[in-house]
C-alpha cells in the first residue's frame, strides 16, 4: 500500500504540498491531474524518494520505478538504451520497440531521437522490469495522439503484467480515463470536489 499522512512540501515559506491524507491500494491505478505548478510533480518525487518531504510520513514499496517528466537520453543506440533497464533482456527490449513503433530506430543513437520519440524510449526503459509500484510524470507531455494510445496500451499490458500500483500525472484525458482514479491537485492540495471518490479515501 501506498500511504501519505500529513505530508508537506515547503519552499522558502512557501507550501507547494500539503496532503492529510492518501491511501493507494496495492495495484489501484491513480491519475493526478492539475494545473501546472499544483504540485504534480512534487508528489510523484516523494513517492519516488528522490524528495524529502518536510514533514508526515509517506509510506511506499522499495520496489519502485519512476520516470521523471523531462526524458533523456544516455549514450548509445535506443536499443541500449532499453537494455540499460536490463542488460538481458533483448528479446522483451525488442517487443517494448515493437510496441511503442521504435523499431525501425533500434540502431539509431538515441541522442539523436525527437522529444518524442525519446519520451517512448524512456518509458520502454522503465517498462521492461517488473515492480511494485510505478511513477510516471506526464509520460505523453511530448507526444500525439497516436503514440498516447500506445503508451497508454503499453501501460495496461505493463500493468495486467505485473499486477503494480501505478501512478501518473497527465494532462492526456485518453490516458487520465484509464485510471481506477483520478484526483485533482490545486495548489498544492486535493481537491475534494475534483475526479473521482474525492482521492484521500480508498475504494470500497
Ligand atoms: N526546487 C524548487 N524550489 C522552489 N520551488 C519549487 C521547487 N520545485 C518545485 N517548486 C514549486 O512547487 C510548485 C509545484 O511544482 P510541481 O510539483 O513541479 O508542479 P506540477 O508538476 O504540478 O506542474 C510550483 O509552484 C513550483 O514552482
Ligand atoms: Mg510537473
């Protein structure tokens, strides 16, 4: 179970985060959606661990990947790259390609890729491991409407896969209604009155 209990974020004085309280069950799917600068981000890095927050406590599987909302490249063609995620798995590396419609760039220096064909290429560096629980920050900002239905194809085989918790940012209505959940930030905080059960409750 995912589950943050009175977590704050503070800038200078400034609250970005405050979240009383938030239950994710193991293998729920969440969307958070909200304005830029409503604390998207912020949240999804204190999942991650990469974030201290100032107070409360968060509690989370150790077992978590996470894709950060700005995607980049390392050196080496996209299919090293995939592999970088797990140096064995050629043949998964190959399908994930395959998926996302990145074969035919297999061979290219992933450097060389447009934003968003990097975007699929760091999502299929996430998606070719199993997890726990898995964090993507608007994992379809760079793309069009064709490579956001694959991703969000990719997503739900991922997730059929391997039975993790997921939660993503978007702004992608295609994406945010596969979601068991949606909840809205404004501010800073859930907005009770946003997306769907009011998002500080789990689900009967
Ligand atoms: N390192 C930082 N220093 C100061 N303010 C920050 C920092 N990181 C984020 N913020 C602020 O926190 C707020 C929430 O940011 P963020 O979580 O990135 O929002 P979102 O992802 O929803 O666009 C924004 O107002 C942003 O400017
Ligand atoms: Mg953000």
């Amino acid at each position: 179970m995912v589950e943050l209990r009175s977590v704050k974020k503070i800038y200078k004085e400034r609250t970005v985060l405050d979240v009383p309280q938030l239950c994710i069950r193991d293998g729920e799917s969440v969307a958070l959606a909200g304005a830029n600068g409503s604390g998207k981000t912020t949240l999804l890095r204190i999942l991650a661990r990469v974030l201290r927050a100032d107070c409360g406590t968060v509690t989370a599987p150790d077992d978590v990947l996470y894709l950060p909302q700005h995607p980049y490249a390392f050196r080496g063609t996209v299919l090293d790259n995939v592999l970088i995620g797990a140096k064995e798995e050629r043949e998964k590396a190959r399908q994930l390609l395959e998926e996302l419609e990145l074969s035919a760039l297999a061979d290219k220096r992933a450097q060389s890729l447009s934003g968003g064909e990097l975007q699929k290429l760091a999502l299929c560096r996430v998606l070719i491991r199993p997890c726990a629980l898995l964090l993507l920050d608007e994992p379809t900002a760079a793309l069009d409407t064709r490579g956001t239905e694959l991703v969000r194809d990719a997503l739900a085989r991922y997730k059929t896969q391997t039975n993790c918790t997921l939660v993503f940012s978007t702004h992608a209505p295609q994406l945010a209604a596969k979601a068991d959940r949606l909840i809205l930030l404004r501010d800073g905080r859930i907005d009770a009155h946003g997306g769907t059960p009011a998002g500080t409750q789990e689900r009967p």
